[in-house]
C-alpha cells in the first residue's frame, strides 16, 4: 500500500479504508473490556537488481476492462522497457565517472526514482542521495544543485527539508515558476492548498493540454477530493500520450486504481484498472500488491499468492512480503512468520534510512504481521505530524483504536480538519470514533 501516491509517495499510501473499518470492527475497541485483535519498502545490504525481472514470471494480467481504453499505441513490453531503464541508468553512470555535467546527474536521479517507484528497489534511493551529495558538492552555488536535493527529499517525504532547500534555490536565482511547481508537489502530499493547486494546474492544462499539464491536473483534483474530474483529466492525458514505453500509461491506470479504491471507496471500479497496470507493466511491484490485496478479499486466494510472490525479491520493496504474511497467517502460519519475519527486516532498515518515507508503510505493518499496535500507533503519529491528509488521519484513528487509545481516538476523530472528508472510509472511522467521545 506505501507508496505514491501523491506523486511523491514511495510506494503506496496507508491501509484501505475498508480494512481499517474491519480491523476497528473486528476489535470493536471503542468499547471497554473488548478482545483485542490486530489487523491491518528491504535488509540493510540492499541490492539494486542487475537484471531486468522476466515477465515471464509474472502471474498474467487479465485483459482491461476499462471501458475508455484511452491508450491505443502499442507498447513496448514491460521487461524490454525495464532492460532499457537499466541500460540508461548504467549508461549515464559511465558518462559520470568520465565528466561532470549536473544535468546528466539529475537525470539520473529521476531514473533512479523511477526505478524505485515502479520495482521497488528501494537500494536507488541510497544511489540517488548519492548523486544529490555529489551535485551539491561540485556545484555549491547551482540553484540546479539546490533543486536536486529538494526533489529527492519530497520523494523521501522530507517535506519541510525541501521547502527549506527550495527558499534556499529562490535566493540563488533559482526560477519562480520551477520554485512553485516543486512546493505544489510538496503541498499536495500534505493536503495543503488543495483549491489553489487546482486552480493554477487547471488553468496550464486548459492552455496547454499534455500528458505531462493533464496528469499534474489529475493529481491535484484527486488530492481535493473531485474524483469525477480527476479521472477525465488523467484519462485525457493518456489520450494527448504518444511514446511507446508503457511506464506513463501503467502508472496512470495505478493512480486511477488507487483514487477509487483508496480515496473514492469505490474498490470495484479499480480492478481493472490495477490489471491495466500490470498487463502494461507486468514487474510493477506496488500495482501488483494492491490487486492482490483485492483479489484477496474477492476469495481468490490463491491468485492472490501467486501475484504475491512474483513480485517478492530479497532487499527491495518489503510489501509482498507484509501481505503474504497476513495472507498466509491462518492456513500456512509457518510460511507466514517467515514473510513477517523478512518484511520487518525490510522496514526497520528502511525506517532507519528514511523513516518519514515509511512510517505509514510500516505502522500498517506493526498493526498487522508485524503484531506490535504500540509502534504503529507510534509511526502513524509521526506520520500524521508530517503531512496531515485524510488518510494519515484515518491511519492514526484506526491505530489508536486498535490500542484502545480512546482519548486520542476521540481527539482526532474531532479535528477540525476531519469535518468534511472527502473519502467515504475516513468518515465512517471518523464516526465510529466519535463514539468513544460520548
């Protein structure tokens, strides 16, 4: 579930909606004296993979049902395309190792990110901290240096370390319009400004209608909540989309997935958008856990696994692991402490090299396989503190409750910023919590 969501998420957000509102269910910890039960991105050594991950060994993707089907170009395969992300990656290595040149390096920081948000090799961020170490170093007073470190700290959830570097880029000359951009991105990770980032995207993808103006669009409108609108515009990005690699479109189909299921509660209209993904991009780590996860609570279990372990590889995202133990947890309990045991290697070290990023990832974990409430009541705080979304929210509700916090439960649950949600599933939290206040 971790991460990007909002364009700068490691990997997916925080649990369902649905899922929390069963673990709260389930645990009915708004009353005293309940049962407690619990419920619900890879070592330290950490290797980016040499080879591209075959499709072959990837579980088939059912064909779309998506009735828009914007995309009609043909694809490039989903293992040629990740070969040739590698190729490019080890290419622009080389070129570094001969000459200095800050734009190849940036470039190939934003090749590592992509790497990391469709793989899962989470070993690029230590690569692409690297690079920015050496930008900054050989070109100290580059505003470009400064915009490198701000663009890797909000892909790290750093966020109030970006805003900081992008004040400093602004007094050295850095562009305005770039400046802003970049704070959008970071603003809309937090819920902030949500109408203003709207306004200001709408009006560049009205005037200049790309992938790239229409996509910024879609992601703005579904940070404020206009689900409708958000669809049509990352529909009709793909629609203005005319290359052949299928990262753009795959990652489109995933953030349209997300929006229903995640935000919109509306898990049936993200299916087929999840197997549009993965049929486009069969090795794309996180499109591939969030099926699996619906899959699993259609009773296809066993598809379910499968999926699972086609995208579960030692060091990197530790997310298949996290769901395979839950999945396994009654039938195979032996195979499900060994996946529960390899994911909490996997999120202690990435806790302890980016623990802004993964806070939320790994408090859905502790409040699950992981079987500690108490830390992930104590990661979804942090999470929370750091960018207040509707979604932080319902994670911190939903883990109080677990711990039979009911104070903080009831606190939360009357925020002032809860009280017009816009995802159905945080309001249903929201009022259960509620009830504790009584």
């Amino acid at each position: 579930m971790k991460r990007l969501q909002a364009g700068t998420s490691a990997s997916r957000a925080v649990p369902s909606g649905a899922a929390l509102l069963l673990l709260v269910a389930a645990s009915s910890c708004c009353l005293p004296g309940c049962d407690e039960k619990q419920q619900p991105s890879p070592p330290a050594a950490a290797s980016t993979p040499t080879s591209p991950v075959s499709a072959s060994a990837m579980v088939p993707a059912a064909a779309s049902f998506d009735p828009l089907r914007p995309y009609t170009g043909k694809p490039t395969p989903g293992d040629i395309a990740v070969g040739n992300l590698a190729s490019q990656i080890t290419a622009q290595e080389k070129l570094l190792a001969k000459r200095e040149d800050l734009g190849l390096r940036a470039a190939l920081v934003d090749r590592y990110l992509s790497r990391t948000q469709f793989l899962g090799t989470y070993a690029d961020f230590d690569q692409a901290e690297k690079q920015v170490e050496l930008a900054l170093e050989k070109h100290p007073k580059d505003p470009k240096a400064l915009l490198l470190k701000a663009s890797v700290d909000g892909a790290l959830h750093r966020f109030d370390d970006a805003l900081k570097t992008l004040d400093e880029a602004e007094k050295v000359g850095a562009k305005p319009d770039v400046i802003r951009k970049q704070k959008q991105t970071i603003w809309l990770a937090r819920g902030e400004h949500l109408d203003e980032v709207v306004k200001e995207r709408k009006a560049v993808a009205d005037e200049y209608p790309t992938y790239a103006s229409l996509t910024a669009l879609a992601s703005a409108q579904m940070a404020a909540g206009e689900f409708e609108a958000a669809d049509k515009s990352f529909v009709e990005a793909v629609r203005k989309y005319r290359d052949v690699s299928p990262f753009a479109v795959a990652w489109v189909s995933f953030q349209r997935g997300v929006m229903w299921a995640e935000h919109a509660g509306q898990s049936e209209k993200a299916v087929p958008l999840y197997r549009e993904a993965v049929a486009l991009l069969p090795q794309y780590v996180v499109a591939n856990v969030h099926l699996a996860e619906l899959e699993r609570e259609a009773g296809k279990t066993d598809e379910a696994k499968r999926r699972l372990l086609s995208v579960l590889r030692p060091g990197a995202d530790p997310e298949p692991a996290s769901v395979l133990a839950e999945l396994l947890e009654e039938d195979e309990p032996e195979q499900a402490a060994k996946y529960a045991a390899q994911a909490k290697q996997g999120y202690e070290s990435l806790l302890k090299r980016y623990p802004l990023a993964f806070a939320d990832h790994a408090s859905e974990f502790y409040l699950g396989p992981g079987k500690d409430p108490k830390r992930a009541q104590a990661l979804a705080e942090q999470n929370l503190k750091n960018r207040a979304t509707e979604r932080a929210f319902m994670l911190a509700i939903g883990a109080s409750m677990l711990n039979r916090d009911l104070k903080r439960a009831c606190e939360l649950a009357s925020d002032a910023r809860l009280a017009q949600p816009k995802n159905p599933d945080v309001a249903k939290i929201r009022d259960r919590a509620k009830k504790t206040c009584e």
